[in-house]
C-alpha cells in the first residue's frame, strides 16, 4: 500500500492525466473553452426541451437545476465508465513495454472525468447564480454524494477494463447498459412524475438513482424525493451504499487478479 | 548479499496459447462447457541467477530461446509463473526506446512524459533536460510537436532521455540494433562510459562482440534453459556453437533440394561447419548429364556475394578424360563467415554450357578466437616503425 502513493506514483498519475487533457481538444480552436462551453450548450438545448416545451418538471422547485445537475451526475458517471473501460487496451503499448502500475491507468482516466466533472459542477453553479436559486446550506454534504459515484464507477471501471481484455464485447454490452441506466435513473424526469411507489422503491435501490436524488436534495431542494423518504426501515436504506461497497471490492479484486497477466493477454 | 543487484530464484514461466482464441462472449455463451484447447508453451524452465552491483551481465540465446520473456520478467512487465525477483534499488527497463512519446506533443512534453514513465518526476526530469536536449542535439526543435520531427531526430531525443537516466540497474533490449552507424558509435561511447562508471546493466544481445567487448559476466540461454554461465567469451563461443548447429541442418536440407534441381550432383565431403586451415572436398558427379565433359569450373564466393577464388580444369592443364565424377579440394584459409560454391561445367568449347550451378554447396567457417586478424583471407604482412 505505501506504494500507491509514492514520489513515482504522482509524477506519473499528473503526467498521464497532463497529457489526456492536453490532447482532449488537441486541434480546436477554442481549445479547453470547450470543456465550459460544451455542457453549457448542452444544457441550453435540455432547458429548451424540458422545461419550455416538454414541462415535466413542473412543480419542481427550481427544476432547471435539478435537471441539470442530474445530467452532470449522469454523463460523469457514463464518461468514466465508457472511457475507463477501454483504457487498459488502449494503453496497450505501455502495459506490453514498461512496468507501471496496471490500477494508475484506470485512475488516470477517472481523475481526467473529474476534472470535467468539477469544470462542469462550475457552470452548474454560475448558471444557478444567474437564475438566482437560493443556496442550501445542506450543500455541504453534495460532494459526499459525488464520492459515491466515484467510488461506483470506479469499481464498475475496474471490474469491466479487465474483462475487456479478455472479452471485446463488453463495450457494446456496456454501451446497451447505459443507455438503459439513462432511463431507470432519474435523470431527466423527477421522480414525482412516477407514481406507482414500488417502481419509487426499485429506482431508489440503484446506487446512482440514490445518490442523483440525495445529491439534488441537499442542493437543489429538499422537495426531492430521496430513499430516506420512501424506505422506512433502516436496513433498506442502506442498500444502495452497500453496492458501491460491493461493487468497489468486486472491481478492485477482479482487476488484482487479472492486472498481472495484462501484458500476456493483450 | 548486499552486493547483489537482481536475484532471479527458480522463474519458471509458460504461456497458455489457446488453439481457437475464444474472444467473444457469444461463443463462451453457446459452448459454455467446451473445453478450449489450450497449448501449454514453456518459455522458462526454472531459471536461477544473480546478477551483482556493477556488472556488465549479458543475456544471449537465438530467436525464441525465452531471452526477451526473461527480460520483461526481470522489468516486471510478465510475471513468472513459479519463482521469484528480487531487485535492489532503483530499476529502469528499456525495452523499446522512447515508450509512450505521443507525436501530438511537443519534444518538451514528450520528454517529461517518458521521464514520468520511467519514474521521474517533474523536477529530477528539468534537472536531466539540459543535458537530455544537448545530448540530441535539438535545442532548436523542442517546442515542436513530435510529429514534426524525422524519425532519426525522434530516436536521438528517445536515446538520450534513456541515457541520462539515473538508475541504480539499467536494463537494456537490443537497443543497439537501431540506428545509423553514427548512432551506434555513440551506443558504444555510452556502453564505454557505463563499465567504466561500474553502472550495473542487464544488456540482451545477439551481437557477440558487444558481448566480448563489454560484458563482464554472461549467460546463455536456449530452449528456456541456462546452458552456459560465466565467462562472456565462453558464452559467446558456444552461442556460436548452438548456431553452426542450426546451420549445419539448414545446410543439409538445403542440399537434399539442390539434388532435385540439378541433374549434376555436387555436394560435399565431411562437415558442413569447419575450422579454419581444415580442407574442404567437393565432390561434381555429371554421369546423369549423358555428355562428354571437357571443362570443370568451380567458383568460391562469399557471403556477401563477393567472387574470392576461382579455378577450372582447363586452366589448370588436368585431363578429365572420360571421367563422370571429380573431386576439387581447397584448404579454407578464410576468415569466419559463410561460403559457398558456383559450379560450371563444360563440353567442347566454353560456350558449350551444359550445366551450370549457381547455389552450389555451402560451408561455414567457425569463428576462432585464437586467430589473430580479421577479414576475408589471411595476407601475409608486417610491421615496421617508421
């Protein structure tokens, strides 16, 4: 363990993530505004479509906000995942002639989605200002909430990059599973809008449905539905996190066991 | 043991090489209990060594002998089935030079980039880049992206990031076997610098006298097995022995199609891999051709095509007579290489060609180590200071 985080360690981990963000808009002209203007664009087009002409969020406190942190939360999670699967393939070259630590690349790709993830929770903020949404003090506890899908979509990277060195199908697979995960997590509806409460229940039990709706609650509005609200036992309610737990160790304990042979397999 | 840089205890390492690579999930799906075949390929036989603090330690053995799977072992890029590595202090592989560059960076970049790789930070890099931009001789280039760069200008910027690398073991892969002649003088130069600086260096070569000359210990390794232990000269001596070996068969074989092509039989007496000043039989047997015989020459050439001796039976004033058969001896007073003989035979008149044979017999002359020059032929000569 007191490797992980040694002088080589760093110098690597910030010389790969240099180097990914350097090239992310290698070629364009307006270079790393990209990274501001490109969720900001995407969010014009949302808030023209859902809140202007679809209104399913009405009745929502402050609903463009809640829409788009969802979309914050959703495409982070669907960029580190997709990303980070391919990764270990796709430094293929690194891993077949030099002796670095297998895990690195997959932080390297993850810490790349938090940059992005931080530049896009500041247009989120400057958009809320502009709107002149009233600041929770609950919103302390938001990055609480970032962390645990982190910490999801890390386990899920792990646990996928290894398999797909074996497996080439797993981008597609995966690709299906998002697109489907797009539409169990609320993200571009509230939660309000379903009203059968068992499908409430089976939503909230997803890991990312938990953490958008827990997120949205301590920052958005307290009228967000979250799992506190709908699960009354205890044990319940910590299900969600339980996953992310198991998941994490699944991940971390699959790639483990196959990072040694990467080299080989590739 | 504080003198010990690398020990490698009992590394055994195979590959399984599955028969129909099974890569999509569907047919794992469809056959879920069909056994794969696997074909089980030991590469390493349990191999154990120890390389010591400030040796030159050279790793030789042919194509597919396990040379370069020990090699990524000792770097940590496989890792052994069964046994074990230990290494002391720093390491730094050089499997491939300038690993990761990406030619949409800068040479700057590049160059903090590879040093991250190897395990450098920021800082000990700017300390090197001085040195690493003057060493390749692009100060002018470094702000340009690498894809700008020729090919030459991108291994001289990846050669001198690896030599200025301050690294307790080196490890080195071939890294010789690139370049043009200059690059690889100055190969030389770093070499001559290392052994002088005791610098500990795992080097992995085919060339035998980088072996002699630098090596200070060797192994040589064949079939996944350490056949020889020691001494570079010895070493390299019986590397040259396993490889008359695998010649001695190609020759054979390549006889046996010779025999088919021509109707004229040529082949020699005794072995195909001699010593030097040994005397060599070649036997010419024309009773398939059905014609009378005037003129039999034969031709010596060299490896490189070059024309070294020549001589026929008219020149010389011998009478075939009414012979079908004919031996030609020489005494291979050659330098070590590889020779082979061209075959002409005549009726009448010269121009009556009735057989001729370009790719006749060929023999290989042993490298001696007691002989005392180098080149072709042995010339007579003398010193005299002037």
């Amino acid at each position: 363990m007191k490797h992980i985080f040694s002088k080589q360690n760093k110098a690597l981990l910030s010389e790969l993530v240099r180097t990914d963000f350097k090239l992310r808009y290698q070629g364009s002209v307006l270079g790393y505004a990209w990274s501001l203007l490109r969720p900001l664009l995407l969010f014009i087009i949302l808030y023209v479509v859902f809140v202007k002409f679809l209104r399913i969020g009405n009745g929502v406190p402050n609903y463009p906000i809640y829409l788009l942190l969802g979309i914050v939360l959703w495409n982070f999670f669907a960029e580190m995942t997709s990303q980070g699967l391919s990764a270990i393939v796709g430094r293929g070259d690194l891993i077949r002639k030099i002796r670095i630590p297998r895990w690195m690349i997959i932080v390297s790709t993850s810490i790349s989605a938090l940059i992005n993830l931080t530049l896009n929770m500041v247009v989120v903020i400057v958009i809320a200002i502009i709107g002149g949404m009233h600041f929770l003090t609950s919103s302390v506890f938001l990055p609480l909430f970032l962390l645990e899908i982190y910490l999801f979509a890390l386990g899920i990277t792990l646990f996928l990059s290894a398999l797909f060195v074996k497996y080439r199908d797993v981008s597609y697979i995966w690709e299906v599973c998002l697109q489907a995960g797009f539409y169990i997590t609320p993200v571009i509806y509230p939660l309000s809008l379903i009203k059968n409460v068992n499908v409430q229940k089976l939503i909230l039990m997803n890991p990312l449905g938990q953490a958008v709706q827990d997120a949205r609650n301590v920052f958005v509005t307290h009228a967000t539905i979250t799992n506190s609200e709908v699960f009354h036992n205890q044990f319940i309610r910590i299900i969600p996190i339980s996953i992310v737990i198991l998941v994490l160790i699944l991940g971390v304990w699959y790639f483990k066991k196959h990072a040694k042979s990467f080299a080989e397999d590739l | 043991m504080d003198d010990i840089a690398i020990s490698v205890k009992n590394v055994s390492k195979s590959f399984k090489l599955p028969h129909e690579r099974n890569s999509s999930l569907k047919s794992t799906i469809i056959h879920p209990f069909k056994k794969k075949t696997y074909e089980h390929q030991e590469v390493l036989k349990n191999i154990s060594f120890e390389i010591k603090k400030g040796e030159f330690f050279g790793i030789v053995g042919r194509n597919g002998s396990g040379k370069s799977t020990l090699l990524k072992i000792l770097a940590g890029i496989y890792s052994p089935n069964k046994g074990s590595v230990e290494v002391q202090g720093k390491m730094t592989p050089f499997i491939e030079l300038g690993v990761g560059f990406n030619p949409e960076l800068t040479g700057s970049e590049n160059i903090y980039l590879n040093g991250a790789l190897l395990g450098f930070n920021r800082k000990e890099m700017s300390a090197m880049y001085d040195e690493i931009v003057a060493f390749a001789e692009l100060e002018k280039f470094m702000d340009q992206k690498l894809k700008n760069y020729s090919s030459g200008m991108q291994v001289r910027l990846a050669f001198s990031i690896a030599i200025q690398v301050q690294s307790d073991v080196l490890i080195l892969d071939e890294v010789l076997a690139v370049g043009d002649e200059a690059f690889q003088k100055k190969c030389i130069d770093v070499f001559e610098s290392y052994k002088s600086k005791k610098q500990t260096i795992v080097l992995v070569t085919h060339d035998m006298s980088t072996v002699k000359r630098f090596c200070t210990r060797a192994i040589l390794i064949s079939e996944g097995d350490i056949i020889t232990q020691g001494n570079p000269n010895k070493v390299a001596n019986d590397y040259s022995e396993l490889n008359n070996e695998v010649i001695d068969k190609n020759i054979t074989a390549k006889s046996e199609a010779r025999a088919t092509r021509h109707k004229t039989q040529t082949n020699l007496i005794g072995k195909n891999v001699i010593k030097y000043g040994e005397d060599i039989h070649l036997v010419v047997d024309w009773s398939k051709c059905d014609k009378k015989v005037k003129n039999l020459g034969v031709a010596l050439y060299g490896n490189a095509g070059e024309y070294i001796f020549g001589a026929n039976t008219i020149l010389d004033e011998y009478n075939l007579k009414d012979a079908t058969k004919a031996e030609y001896k020489i005494s291979a007073h050659m330098g070590s290489g590889n020779y082979h003989f061209k075959i002409g035979i005549f009726g009448d008149t010269d121009k009556e060609i009735i057989e001729y044979i370009d790719d006749g017999p060929e023999f290989t002359i042993k490298r001696n180590p007691d002989l005392k020059w180098e080149g072709l032929s042995y010339i007579k000569h003398e010193w005299k200071k002037a």
